[in-house]
C-alpha cells in the first residue's frame, strides 16, 4: 500500500469495503432464493400427488381409466412433471404416461458446472375408498383409522424433475452477479471521480513544488481548493515567496562577493608576481650562498692546511716549554677551525643536492675500529671509556656507503664524547629486519653525559644549533653534525633518532638498509677456548664478552677482587683476561689488589694510550697486553699467541711509536704540484725530510 499513490489508495479503501457488502447481500439473497426454489418443487410434486389420489378412486375402483385421462394429461404438461403412475392395491400399473423427453440447449454452461446433475423427485400417495360402514359413527378414533388403511385400493406415483428449478437457479446467480457488478461499477466510478477531485489539487501542488525546486520561483498555485489542501496550498505559495526573496538576497550578495573576490583574486596575482621574483631572488641568493661558502671553505681551507702542515713541523723542532704550548694551542685552533670549515662544505653540498650516495663492499668492523682508534684518545683525555659490540648475526662484509657510515658515526660519537664528563660511551651494532635480499643495521650510541629537557629535545637537527647557549660556550661546535647526520641517514633511506634524559645521558641512533655479502666463516683457533674475564666494568664485560663469544671461546666473569686468589681464575679456563679501566689505572688498582701469579696463559687488556704505561701495567705480570682500542684480528693473535706459549716477543712487543726508524725513501722521485705556494713547500719540506728526491711544479 506504501508504493501505491493516494488516489490508487482512496480507490483501495472505497472498493473493498463495497466488494465485501456486495458479495455477503449476493451471497445471501442466492441462498435464499435456493431454498425457495426447491421448496417450492417440494410442495408442487406433494399437491400434486394429494390432488391426483381422490380422482383416481373411482378410476380405480371401477377400471374406467378413461374418466381420469383428461386430469392427468393436463398435470403431465407441467415442466416439471415427468411420469405419472397409477396402480392398484396389487401393485399393477392402470396407468403409466410419460413425457416425452425434450433436448434444450442448456444456458449458461459456465456457471452449469457448479451445480450437480439432474435429479429426479418421487412422491407417492395412496388411493382410498370412499365407501362408509353403518357403524361407523359408532365406532372409535382408533378403529376408524384402521378401517382406513384397510380400504386402500391402489397408489399414485408422480416422478418430477429438478431440471427447471436448477436453470431457475442459475438464472438467479447470473441476474445477482450482474447486479452486484453493476453497482461495484457505478461506485467504482463514482469514486474514482471523487479520488480524482481529492488528488487533482495534490498532483498540481506536486508540479508547483517540482517546478520551485528546479528554480522556477514564478509559477502561480491557484487557491481553488477547500479544507487542508487549501491552507496547503497557501502554505506552498508562502514558502515560494518567500524563497524568491532569499533568492534575490543571495543574488545580491553573491555579486558583492564576487566583485570582492575578483579584487582580491587581483591582488592574489600582483602577491603571486610578486613571490614569484621573491623566490627567483632567493633561490639565485642561496645558489649564491652555496657557491660562496663551498669556494670560501675551499679558499679558507687551503691557508689552514698549511698552517697545520708547519705547525706540526715546528713542533719537531727543538723548542722551549712556552714555545711548544703556544704550537700546541695553534696546531689544535686551526684543527677546530679545520673541522667547522669542513662541516659547513658538506652542509653545503648536501643541501645544494651534490652529495652523492655511492655502494660499495667493504668489511663493517673495519669501519668500526678506525673510528674507535680515531676517537679514543679525545675519549682517554677526559677519562671517558670508549666500547662497542657487534652482536653475532651482524654481517662483516656488506654493501653500502662505507664514507658516509664512518662520517655519521663519527659525528654522534665525538658529540657523545664532547659532551660526556664521566662514565663512557658505548657503541652497539645490532641487525635489523631483512627484507628479501637486503636487511638493515642499527648503530646506537650511548654514553652518560649530561643529557637534555624534553624543551632541548626540539631544537636538535637545526643547523647552527645546540640545546642550549651555555653549551656552546662550554663545549665549543656549530651545531651541524647532528644536521648532516640526519641528511645523510635520509639520502641513504634510513632512519636517525634518539631518547635523552637530562642529567642522565643520551642515546642516539641510526639504522641504514645494507646488503649483506655471504661469506664463509674460517673456524676459529679459539674456538671452544675457556676464557675467564676479569673485570669490574659492567659496559667493558657486554663489550668484550661479544668479541670472545663471536670468536666461538666459552666466557666466566670474575671481578678484579678474585685477583687475590689467582687458583680460583685458573680453575677450568686455559687464559686469564684483565681488564682496567683509565680510572682504575689512576687509583693503580694492580697494586692495591696485589700483583697476582699466574700459572696459566694471561693477558692484560688497559683503557689507554701510552705504550709506557701499557708496559708498567704489564710489569712481568702479564704474558701479554693491549689497548682496550685494539683491532680485534692483534687481540685474537696475541691472545692465541699466549694459549700457545710461542710468542718470545711477549715482553718487548710494546715498543713505543718513536723507536720506529723512519723509512728510506731516497730512492724515490717525487713530482709535487700546487697552485698554493705555502703547500707546495710543506709538501716539499715534509718529503726532504724522508730523503725525496722532489721536483715542484706549478
């Protein structure tokens, strides 16, 4: 009912309810016109019979049939009457006329079909004599009645048909739907025309509406109607003015608008000339700039190179103590200036898009030992350990930019040392996800300096920028390094970050994608070795316990007060390793414990730098000792050199750097050249002094 329109609906309503009435009257009035009918051929076939019987007695009686012929052949023309039959108290026919059956075309043979075949009526009376016995007024009720039944002489049988009466039927049925469609006719009409009057004002306020929504504001709704639909329509005609109105408001402002808009679309263009010739001056001025500080820090660079160069010759020469800190102060200013200068070229040439990203393979702990033997000795000066540990499944030999790892590494761990007072700095190379063929590394640095506020956080990678302003003062830098760091981490599609608490140190990290180069394993000669680590450094004992572990050796930690008992160390292990700290070496923790007797293979391992000082800590206690900033491939070898007791270089292999002859080169000719005079003859004069034979050139 919901998809159907309102004047199909009104329809719907008004119908059924006459359908219904019409079917219950039709249905009733057929009814009863049935009962009728057939009550009626009932009482015909009785009367008839009742009649018959007394004018058949005498017929009967006297066997002169003739007399009642005439009777019956008048009953026998009735429609209804079949057969006529009389007979005797015997049982024999007098009488028996039949009609003659007739074939009538049936009418209506569709509703014939609903009625049941023809049926046949019999009624019977019985014949009496008319004959009265002298007593019979004096005898009873009773007697008198079986007097009767004894005086019957014969019966009257008449035979009707229904055939009439169902036709009569039919015709009922057939006049009564005629009628009942009829009236559902009329009314059907009828309201239909009503329903029409109803909807007609609804369908033209349908069309105004339509008319009103696709912006047609001029078409008139006539008020012809009446009732609801008339203040409907006012309502309609209401809402149209009024949104003609808004229309016209609208309109009005839409052109103030848009004349605003087209003068601020004028102004947009004469900014936007303007900008355009604003960015062409600044992009030409930091072209400029660009090109002005790689030239500058070129042209300032080359002077600066020659003054290191001669500074470092000056300081072999034979000078006085206040001469050789004055050397020392240049020699160390022209170093700082030496590396702003080169932080500015590279900031330069990354942000001028020139930097260059180039793979090769190289071996990763190869990179990591420069670094750590490059910054050690800054690291010792300040009396901050230096470690790093390379976890097992990292791959040595890979494929990357071995240059610009060792530049970034180089930045966070000389920022880590520069500003760290105390404690260390600890570097851990750990593998990353590995994606097909290429995995990634992760390099942090950790060190327990002095940390940041979540407020000094934000400032970092900022070029020309530090935490704070004080740090500058007290620490010395420009604030690039963290810079080119992130820039070069991002040209190499990796990722830069860090986590710091203030007072409690900082830790920084990079991860770049590398491929890895399969290579296979030699097996280690210390391979299941048992080495017993002596130290109290909790850093020292993670660093130190991943190079023996990846060395394939089976690690026990000692603390330095089990040097007392040297037989305890000794149980179990084939070589005893010593670590010292710089700060227990100036609390010289070796005497303080005691020196201890080893009967076993023993190394010393001594966070410093000065070779004399390696060798008073050795002092005839050790078979051997090296630098905590030792490569791995001289730890390995003098470590296995001591397992096996073949070494007789164990006492005088820590010769100081300065022993060193210096090489013969008189055999070699030299051609120099140089466009700055100062560097070409520190070139020359550092050449003459290795006995060059050298020719400059221009």
């Amino acid at each position: 009912m919901k998809k159907l329109g309102i004047s199909k609906q009104i329809i719907i309503v008004s119908i059924l309810p006459a359908l219904v009435v019409s079917a219950i009257l039709s249905t009733h009035y057929i009814w009863n016109q049935f009962d009728f009918i057939f009550q009626s051929l009932n009482d015909s076939g009785k009367l008839i019979a009742k009649q018959l019987s007394p004018a058949a007695e005498y017929a009967i009686y006297s066997g002169n049939i003739e007399i009642i012929k005439p009777l019956v052949d008048t009953i026998i023309k009735n429609d209804n009457v079949l057969q006529i039959q009389i007979l005797d108290k015997y049982g024999n026919k007098i009488l028996n006329t039949e009609k003659p059956e007739k074939r009538q075309e049936e009418q209506n043979p569709v509703l014939r079909k609903f009625f049941p075949e023809e049926k046949k009526l019999v009624f019977t009376e019985p014949v009496f004599t008319a004959q009265v016995a002298i007593d019979d007024y004096e005898r009873s009720p009773a007697a008198a009645s079986e007097t009767d039944s004894s005086n019957q002489i014969g019966r009257v049988i008449i035979t009707l048909t229904d055939r009439y009466t169902t036709e009569e039927q039919i015709g009922q049925v057939a006049s009564s739907v005629t009628i009942t469609l009829l009236i559902l006719l009329v009314t059907t009409l009828i309201i239909i025309k009503i329903s029409n009057n109803i909807t007609q004002p609804i369908k033209s306020l349908t069309r105004s509406v339509r008319k009103i929504t696709n912006g047609d504001l001029d078409s008139h709704i006539s008020m012809d109607s009446t009732g609801e639909i008339g203040v409907l329509e006012s309502c309609v005609n209401q809402m149209k003015s009024e949104l003609k109105d808004s229309q016209t408001d609208l309109e009005i402002q839409l052109n103030v608008y848009t004349e605003e808009l087209q003068q601020t679309l004028e102004e947009l263009e004469i900014r936007n000339a303007e900008l355009d010739i604003t960015r062409s001056k600044a992009i030409y001025a930091n072209n400029a700039k660009s090109e002005f500080l790689a030239n500058m820090s070129h042209e300032i660079r080359t002077p600066l190179s020659g003054i290191i160069g001669f500074t470092e010759l000056l300081q072999g020469t034979t000078l006085s103590g206040q001469q050789k800190d004055y050397a020392s102060t240049i020699q160390k200013s022209s170093r700082n200036l030496l590396e702003i200068i080169n932080d500015i070229l590279d900031l330069s040439k990354i942000e001028s898009g020139k930097t260059e990203i180039t793979t090769s393979e190289f071996n990763l702990v190869d990179i990591i030992e420069d670094i750590i033997n490059l910054l050690t000795p800054a690291a010792l000066e300040k009396n901050v350990e230096l470690f790093y540990r390379i976890e097992g499944h990292v791959p040595n030999i890979i494929y990357s930019d071995p240059f610009r790892i060792h530049q970034i590494l180089t930045n966070l761990i000389g920022n880590a040392i520069k500003f760290t007072d105390k404690g260390y700095v600890y570097l851990q190379i750990t593998s990353g996800e590995i994606h097909d063929a290429e995995s990634s590394i992760k390099f942090s640095v950790s060190d327990t300096g002095i940390g940041m506020s979540s407020s000094d956080k934000k400032k970092l990678f900022k070029a020309f920028t530090q935490a704070d302003t004080s740090i500058t003062r007290r620490f010395g830098g420009t604030g690039l390094g963290l810079v080119i760091s992130r820039k070069l981490t991002l040209l190499m599609h990796g990722e830069i970050g860090f986590d710091s608490t203030k007072g409690e140190g900082s830790t920084f990290w990079f991860s770049v994608p590398v491929t890895p180069v399969t290579v296979e394993e030699p097996v280690s000669e210390l391979a299941g070795k048992k080495i017993a680590f002596v130290s109290n450094h909790f850093i020292a004992k993670q660093a130190f316990n991943s190079l023996f572990t990846n060395a394939q050796c089976l690690i026990n930690n000692y603390p330095v007060e089990a040097l007392s008992r040297p037989e305890e160390i000794e149980k179990g292990n084939d070589i005893i390793i010593v670590f010292i700290s710089s700060k227990e070496i100036s609390k010289n923790l070796l005497k303080t414990s005691g020196k201890p007797n080893f009967s076993k293979p023993s190394m010393l391992i001594a966070s410093t730098r000065s070779h004399k000082r390696l060798r008073d800590l050795q002092q005839h206690i050790f078979d051997t000792a090296v630098f905590s900033s030792e490569k791995i491939e001289r730890i390995k070898q003098k470590l296995i050199n001591s397992i096996n007791r073949n070494a007789p270089e164990t006492r005088t292999d820590n010769i100081d750097q300065n022993t060193i002859d210096d090489p013969d080169w008189s055999a070699i000719n030299v051609m120099v050249v140089d466009d700055n005079e100062v560097n070409l003859r520190l070139a020359e004069i550092i050449l003459h002094k290795h006995k060059t034979r050298v020719t400059t050139a221009r």
